[in-house]
C-alpha cells in the first residue's frame, strides 16, 4: 500500500514533533490519526453510530465522508488511523475551503483550560460574530497556473469584510496573491450557484439541521470543494462535505443550535456573494 502526505490539506492537524500527519494511498482513502486521548474515541464512535443510523436519509449522508474503519499504519509507528473516503481523489485540480461552524467551538463538558484556549482563539476571528470561521483555503490561481493559500495566521484574525474577501476569492480567476487587485468572482455562479451548486447544498443541510436531534457537532467543518481542470465544460463540479468529529456528542433529542446557527450565517455570507456576482455580471 503506497501512503503519502495529502497535497492540499487546508486545515487541521499536520506530522509535527514526531506524531504522524495524515495520509493518502492510490486507492482513494484518507487516512486520520486517531488521537490519543478521548478525542480518537469520540470520533470512531460517532463515525459507527452516523454510518448504522436508519434515520438518516441517504441525500444528507452523502455530505459525509465514507467510513471505512479503523486500521494500523506501517511507517506510521504503527498508529492506529481512521480509514476515510479520500473526499479529493476524484479532483485533478482543486479548491478547497475549510470552514469552522459554530459560535461555540468547545463543548460542555470540555476542561476550562480547553474552553479558556477556545474562547482566546474564538474571539479573534468571526466564530462568535458570525457563527463560523474560516479555518484555511487553498484556489487554483489560473493565470499562474499554480495553487494559492494564503497564511493560516492570517486568516485566524479576519473579521467580517476578510471573510467577503476570501469568499470572492476562492471563487477568482485573477492572480490571487496580488493583494492590489480585486477579486473577479468569475466562478461564483458556477460554485456557489444553481441546482448543484454550494448554496444548494448548504440549504438541503439546513433543512435537516433544523429537525435532527441525534448529534451535537460542536467544533465541526464544512469542506467546501470544486474542479477547476474543467471548470468551463464540465461544470465545477462543487461538493460540501461535513468533516472533523472528535467533539461530537450525542444530541439527547434537542436541535444542534450552535451549529445551525452558524450554517445559516454562512449560507448568507454564500448568497450575497453570488448575489453581488449577478448583478455585476448584468452590469
């Protein structure tokens, strides 16, 4: 089995100090380490609990990652890692924006230390302004031909308009490390918009978000995804996908409103981008 680093993580923890980062094989699966204290468990638990629950309709299970279990990986010492569909491996081209929802990222029964940590780190972004935060993004930049990502630290401190900006600019396609030029929202119809697109998506999620009482997803992200190889012909061929569960916890029948909350913020950020995009296309 031939395992690699995943090329364009966006977020999320990375191989640091000696502990392993994720990995991808040939095979389209995504390899998690499980981490060692309860945040592994209460991962593995969520994704058996999510993947044997009849109620959930098959239209919303695919906003997840297929779970494929547990494995341990050689040259990893062998860790012990969640096995996941490969959300990209079906993507020549990518663009993908990591999208922290909530007003509230720790969860109740969390230490005060954690929630102390939380709380610094929350207040320096648009989590408890806006309900979510953008936790990194990398675009395919079509007129140099490369991938753009701008600094993760960065992007912890923007407020409401950075948000706007970086929405317009994971959907540009002018030269997106010139900070002088404005964003062209070229594929922001395409993207964000029609039958398929993000907004779509993000709707169909709300609408069982506003019903389902099983889970609590406190510190969760919304991957937003598109093709950018064939942009032109073939559509964009955008996904959203819900990821990153190690601070799930059981719904006991009442509505997940700090993750409601910020999907419904977030799919107003969406629409008037793609608002603004149309009536500057008509202009």
């Amino acid at each position: 089995m031939h395992l690699k680093a995943p090329e364009h993580q966006v977020a999320g923890h990375i191989a640091k100090d000696g502990k392993p980062g994720p990995l991808v094989d040939d095979k389209g699966r995504f390899f998690k380490p499980l981490q060692g204290d309860s945040r592994g468990e209460i991962e593995v638990k969520f994704y058996e609990s999510f993947s044997s629950n009849t109620e959930v309709p098959d239209h919303i299970r695919r906003y997840f990652p297929v779970y494929h279990g547990t494995q341990a990986v050689e040259g990893s010492d062998g860790a012990a890692m969640i096995v996941l569909e490969n959300l990209l491996s079906k993507y020549s081209k990518p663009s993908v924006m990591d999208v922290k929802m909530g007003s509230r990222t720790w969860y109740p029964e969390a230490s005060e230390e954690y929630i102390q940590k939380c709380l610094r780190k929350d207040a320096r972004s648009t989590t408890v302004s806006s309900g979510f935060r953008i936790s990194g993004f990398e675009v395919y930049d079509h007129k140099e031909l490369s991938f753009w990502k701008p600094d993760r630290k960065l992007l912890n401190g923007i407020k409401v308009d950075g948000v706007r900006l970086a929405l317009r600019k994971f959907v540009s396609s002018n030269t997106l490390s010139d900070t002088s030029s404005k964003p062209d929202s070229a594929f922001a119809s395409s993207v964000y918009g029609g039958s398929r697109g993000v907004l779509t998506q993000l709707l169909e999620l709300k609408t069982w978000f506003e019903n389902q009482t099983f889970y609590h997803f406190n510190s969760c992200s919304i991957l937003i995804i598109y093709e950018n190889e064939s942009i032109h012909d073939d559509g964009a061929r955008a996904q959203v996908k819900l990821v990153d569960f190690a601070h799930v916890h059981d719904g006991n029948g009442v509505i997940d409103h700090n993750f409601l909350g910020g999907l419904c913020s977030f799919i107003n950020f969406v629409r008037d981008i793609l608002q603004s995009s149309d009536e500057s296309t008509d202009n």
